[in-house]
C-alpha cells in the first residue's frame, strides 16, 4: 500500500492484499472521493499527475464537488469525464 495513505480508507477490503499497480483505478478513486488533501498530495507523488488524471476521467462516479475539483485542478473539460457523461438524464428528488 502507498505509504502516507489512511488505512481507514479500505475499511471494507484486507489492505495487504491491494497492489499500488494493479488497484491504481480504485485507490484513485478512494483518495479523491474521501481521502484528504495530505493524502491527494501523495497520490500524486506516487502516480503523477498525468496518470491521476487520466484514471479520473474513466471514473463511474464522482460527487459533484470532487469533480469541480478534478476539472479545475487537472484543467480537463468537465465534458471528458465519463461520470459527467453518465449522470442520470432525470435529476433525482434530492439534486443538491
């Protein structure tokens, strides 16, 4: 695992079974979803910012404030992203 990285963040998987280079989509995805700064910053440390950026834009789902983050900080249309794309053509009851 990446060091500088919660293990709290993998609550519902066995931690030493996760390879950086096999799992790179889903610690990506668990870092911008729910990890903090600090641990945003090693994620790039360790991947680059090209490669986070990329897995980013292949992502299912990102809240709304998360991908505002990615299209500012990556400087990526919000239109490349497939969860932009994906997102429900009806707006749910609860559309914060």
């Amino acid at each position: 695992m990446l060091s500088g990285i919660s293990q709290t963040l993998f609550w519902d998987v066995d931690i030493s079974k996760i390879d950086p280079a096999k799992n790179a989509s889903y610690i990506i995805e668990r870092v911008l979803s729910r990890g903090s700064w600090d641990e945003f910053k090693k994620l790039i440390d360790h991947y680059g910012k090209e490669k986070v950026a990329q897995y980013a834009t292949k992502l299912r789902y990102l809240d709304k404030i998360v991908l505002a983050f990615c299209v500012t900080y990556f400087k990526i249309p919000k239109e490349k992203f497939r969860c932009y794309i994906l997102q429900q053509s009806q707006p749910t009851h609860w559309n914060y």
